[in-house]
C-alpha cells in the first residue's frame, strides 16, 4: 500500500509529456499560417522534383478506394501500412509496410539493395 502511494505521488510531480514541435507552433496562428505556407511550397516542390512517385502514389491510392487493391499488413504484423514501390514504373506492384520498414526499406532502395530480409524487427 505504501509503496503504492509513494509511486502516484512520483508520477504527479514528474514533468508533464512533451507535446513535440507542431503543436508548439499550432498554438500559434502566425506561426502555423507560416507552416502551413511552407509547407505547401516544400510538398509542391517535391511533387515537382518526382512526377514518377506522385503517378504512382495516385494510382496505389485509387486503387484501393476502388478495392481493387487490398490493404494488408506489415510482415511484422502491424495493420497500419504504407505501400512501397521498389519500381514506380509497376505502380500496382507494391509491398505493404509499417511506416518504420517504409522508412527502413526506402534507405535500402536508395543504397542499391533489394528485398528486405535485412529490415529489423518491430518490438
Ligand atoms: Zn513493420
């Protein structure tokens, strides 16, 4: 019992959780306006720089409204996935990642590997 009130009362004194970047900016509406705006210009200027990616990603992304391309999970069973191209020319060809493998198998395709038995395991 006592040791049980000793560790409410460290939890309430610890700081409170940080609630990152955004939403320090998000506080405020000149600051999210310039945010937004340059947002905007970095999104639009990639969009620019990758016209091949934006096709594909449109062509995954209305393919699955349609059901004609089904959603699934990571191999480390995460149900919330991304799909990743290893060649944006086969758009529909994908394999459907969590955001870290994504992110994991992105760095691999840019240094020249393919296939992912080198991803780490999710926890
Ligand atoms: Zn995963």
């Amino acid at each position: 019992m006592l040791r049980n009130k000793k560790m409410i009362t460290k939890k309430k004194k610890s700081k409170p959780k940080c609630k990152g970047h955004y939403w320090t900016i998000k506080a405020d509406p000149e600051r999210l306006k310039d945010f937004i705006k340059r947002t905007q210009v970095s999104v639009k200027a990639w969009r620019a720089r990758n016209p091949e990616k934006v096709r594909a990603q449109r062509i995954v992304f209305v393919a699955v409204r349609n059901g004609s391309l089904i959603r699934q999970q990571c191999f480390c069973g995460k149900k919330r996935t991304e799909a990743h191209h290893e060649d944006y020319t086969q758009c529909l060809n994908v394999v459907w990642l969590c955001k870290r493998h994504h992110a994991e198998a992105d760095k691999l395709r840019r240094n020249g590997v393919k296939r992912y038995p080198h991803l780490s395991t999710c926890k």
